[in-house]
C-alpha cells in the first residue's frame, strides 16, 4: 500500500528552525509561511560553521522572464550591464544605454551598427535613434512626438548636416549636427532637427546648436514646410517658447544666434544677440536689438540687404497707421504705427502714427526724431512733434498742431497752422522761424522771423515778419531795413494817447497818430 512521507515540519507563523534543529541534508517546512529550509556547513570538519538557509523564489536564477510580485527594493546596490532599460505601456525598445519611459515611445540604435547611446526619452509618441554613432542621440521626428520632451546633449566642435536635391534626404555625418537641443511642447512641429529636403539641386548646410524650443508649434530652426534655401543656415543659441513661432530661416545674410523669441505667431528671420517679446511680429535682419508689442515689422522690402542694428521696438499695430517699422541702425519706436524708414539711422519715433525718413535713399533723415501724433520728419536732425506736423527741413523743427517747417536748413515752425514761407527763393531760404497761428506763408518773401494772427487755413494773416535787410546804414539812399509791420500798417489813426485808449490800444502799444487816414507817424501810448 501507498507511503505518505514527511519531511521535518512546523505549522506555527513565521517560525523557523534553528541549526541544531536539522541535520546536514535535512529538509524542514513551515507548512503556513510556505516556506522551506536548509542547513549549510561553510567551515571547517574541526571549526563548523553552520546555518540555516531560507529555500524562496529570489534564490532561482535560471528564469529567463521573472515577474516582481512586489517592489524591486535595490537596498543602495546598483542594476550592472549591458542593455537598456524600458519603462511604460506600450511596444519599446532600447539599444546602449537609453532610458524610455511613457507611451509608444522608441530608444533604439540603427541595424545595431550606429547606436543611440546615452539617451533620455520622456512622454507620449517620442522616437529617439542614434545615426552614425551618434552619441547622446539624435531627434527623428519622422512620428508626432505630441505632449512630449526631447533631450539631445553632446560635445563637439562641428556640427552640420549636408544636405541633398529636393524630395530627398541623405545620411547624417558622423559627427552628431545638434548638441544641447531642449524641446518642449505638443506639436510634431516642434523639433525640426532632422536632414531636409532643399529646393535646389545644390547642397546646402544647416547647422543647430544649443537650440530651445518651448510651446506649441514653435520652430528652433526653419519654416513650416520644412525647407531650406541658400547655402547657410544656422540656429544657435536660441531659445524660442510660446505658440507659432519661428526663429531662423532661408538665406545667408545673417545666422539667428543667441536669441529669444517669446510669444505667439512671430517670426524672427536672421537675427542675432536679439529679444523678441510678443505677438505678430515679422523680424527680419535684425541684430542687438529689443523687439516687444504687438506686429512689428523690421522691414517692408526683403530685397534690402542692410542690417537693422541695435535698435528697440515696443509698440503695436494700428488700425490708422498699420504695422510699426524698424529699417536702420540705432533705431527706437516706441508707440502705436510709428515708422522709421530705412534712411534714418540713429532716429526715435514716439507715439501714434509717426514718421522718420522716406522710401527716397537719395536723402537721409539720420538722427531725427518725431514724437505725438501723426508727426513726419523728413531730413536728418529734424524734429517734429505735436499733431499732424511735418519737419522738412534739414536741422529744423515744427511743433504745434498743423506746423510745417519747409525745406531748407534750420527752418521752426511753432504753433497751430504755422508754416515757414513755401513759395519762391522763400522756400529754399535757411534759419527761418514762424510762430503764431495760421500765418500767411505763400507771398515769395523770406521772413527770417513772421508772426501769425490768422483764424482759419482760409483766413490766414502775418502781423509782423523780419525779412530781407537791404540797407546797410542810415547814409544810404536806398533800401529797406527789412521790419515789416503789417498789422499798424492797417491800425486806425489817434490823435491822442486818449482816444488810442478808447480805440483798446494798450500802454505801451503801437498807434498811427495823426489826423489823416493815411497818416505815417507812430506813437507808443505812454498814458
């Protein structure tokens, strides 16, 4: 008949035998814990050396697919080895040291030639492969890496990637083309760190360095469809954060390094050592400059080849004026539509709808101002302000509502519908100075200095004006000592100081004095 045999047993929790419990080769159980015991002998027949040894999972070592029943508790000892780590839901694999953690996210090498080593992968849909032994891996974004983070870090010197005709892409060089790349966002736009396609049969180079892009649609390197024209391109230290935005494009005038581009939908073309703060703006050829508001543009005709250089840009687009403009050196616009022209190195622009310089380059509105309101300088160190003035003269000044210095050097016009003479060899005369209001400035005379009294632009009159001297002493025969006194030309006559009086003149006043209309003798009313 069937034998049960037994082995040494104990059904008491957590109990386990001591060594003289059991000899060498005997077995024990603790039928409650599951749990099965040894003794081991690891000394010598004249000194043993004995104990017990606790039979469990954790001691088979042959199972090539084990599964944790628990935490993995590491108790400060380290994992050794070759091969990767994998970590999240999904089909992952990993190649030479890489890290994937998150959701159908890659880290692998290349036909386990050209690895992807030293590699971190965090996120949903991210896909890292190392080309050409490309240590510290290499950005594919041939998948959406959406809502994800992607890290590229390496030491070197050189760092380009060739590329070939359009349509096609060539194998990266073995030197890594993106060290210290941080992007960080939610659109497969994102990262463009990747060989492109170009539209010519020429090769073309593009190199990133220390490039950061942070938000959504946000581009460290090139336009949205992915395409490269000219013979250079270079984005370096850059970091761009926000939404839409782009920073470095096609061309060769200018590499986009150490920038920051912040915001929504600008775009920053060229530009280095340069902050881009805001909304719509279109940057383009730009160096050591501010740019911040909303819609600045740097320049309207993208055939001018002249760099705008240290300039400063805070302002927004008007529904009057349009887009602010910056097209010089040294230029500062500050406001709302305030243009200075590509002519007009070193000028400022200050409040809404103003204007430096011209689209004529056969003249230069250098270090010229215009401030307020609709307010044009047209000629270099000109100054305008006020509303609705303009400042043509080289030198020159109008300020008021409505005034205009007229063209000629060192012309002002101050007040409200004040204008320096237009007409005649009056219009080409320098230093000449109107002040008042509505004065009547088309008669052909050069009035070095004119007072208007008018009501209206219909009504304009000039009480005093100092023109041309003609006579130079009291000996001469002829000419005229240039003051002219329209307004007590056409005075009443008093015969008295009295009736000068009745008449509003005040003391100290001017007054026809006489008997006859057309009397010629003055008095100045003392009592």
């Amino acid at each position: 008949m069937p034998q049960t045999i037994k082995l040494k047993r104990s059904a008491t929790p957590s109990q386990e035998p001591e060594a003289g419990d059991l000899a060498l080769g005997e077995v024990a159980i603790n039928t409650y814990d599951g749990k099965m015991y040894i003794k081991k002998d690891t000394g010598t027949v004249e000194t043993p050396v004995e104990s017990i040894v606790e039979i469990t999972e954790t001691n088979i070592v042959n199972d090539t697919t084990p599964e944790l029943g628990g935490n993995l508790d590491l108790n400060t000892k380290k994992i050794v080895g070759d091969g990767g780590l994998e970590l999240g839901y999904g089909t992952s694999y990993t190649e030479s040291l890489g890290i994937t953690l998150g959701q159908n996210s890659y880290n692998l090498g290349w036909s386990g030639v050209q690895n992807a080593q030293n590699t971190l992968s965090i996120g949903n849909r991210n896909l890292i492969a190392g080309y050409g032994n490309a240590v510290g891996g290499y950005e594919v974004q041939d998948t959406a890496p959406e809502y994800g983070i992607s890290i590229n870090a390496i030491d070197a010197t050189t760092t380009s990637i060739p590329l070939s005709t359009a349509g096609t892409t060539t194998a990266l060089p073995t030197v890594f083309p993106t060290p210290a790349l941080l992007v960080l966002g939610g659109r497969k736009e994102l990262v463009l760190i990747t060989a492109v396609s170009v539209s010519s049969a020429n090769l073309s180079i593009v190199t990133v360095i220390r490039s950061s892009a942070l938000g959504r649609t946000s581009y460290a390197l090139t336009n949205p469809t992915l395409e490269v024209v000219g013979d250079k391109l270079n984005t370096n230290d850059n970091i761009v954060s926000g939404s839409d935005n782009e920073l470095g494009h096609t061309g060769t005038l200018l590499a986009s390094n150490r920038n920051i581009v912040q915001g929504n939908s600008n775009t920053a073309f060229n530009i280095q050592d340069s902050l881009v703060v805001g909304r719509e703006h279109f940057v383009n050829r730009v160096s050591h400059s501010l740019i911040a508001g909303l819609g600045i543009r740097t320049t309207s005709d993208y055939s001018y080849d002249e760099i705008s250089e240290a300039c400063l840009a805070v302002g927004r687009w008007d529904d009057s004026f349009g887009f602010p403009q910056i097209q010089g050196i040294a230029q500062v616009n500050l406001g709302s539509g305030n243009q200075n022209f590509r002519n007009s190195h070193n000028s400022q622009t200050m409040g809404r709808g103003c204007r430096v310089g011209s689209t004529n380059n056969s003249e230069t509105a250098h270090n010229a101002m215009a401030v307020g309101f609709s307010n044009r300088t047209w000629l270099d160190n000109g100054f305008s302000g006020g509303n609705n003035s303009d400042c043509f003269s080289d030198s020159g000044m109008a300020f008021g509502h409505g005034a205009v210095a007229s063209k000629a050097d060192s012309n002002f016009a101050f007040g409200k519908g004040i204008t320096t003479p237009v007409s005649g060899n009056a219009a080409e005369s320098d230093g000449q100075v109107a002040v008042g209001r509505y004065n009547l400035y088309d008669n052909g005379e050069k009035e070095f200095f004119s007072v208007g009294t008018g009501t209206t632009n219909g009504s304009r009159y000039t009480s005093f004006s100092i023109q041309d001297r003609t006579a130079d002493s009291k000996s001469d025969t002829s000419g005229f000592c240039g003051i002219v006194m329209k307004a007590l030309a056409e005075s009443p006559v008093y015969v008295s100081d009295h009736y000068a009086s009745l008449g509003g003149v005040p003391i100290g006043g001017l007054y026809r004095y006489g008997t006859s209309v057309n009397s010629n003798r003055i008095r100045i009313r003392v009592a």
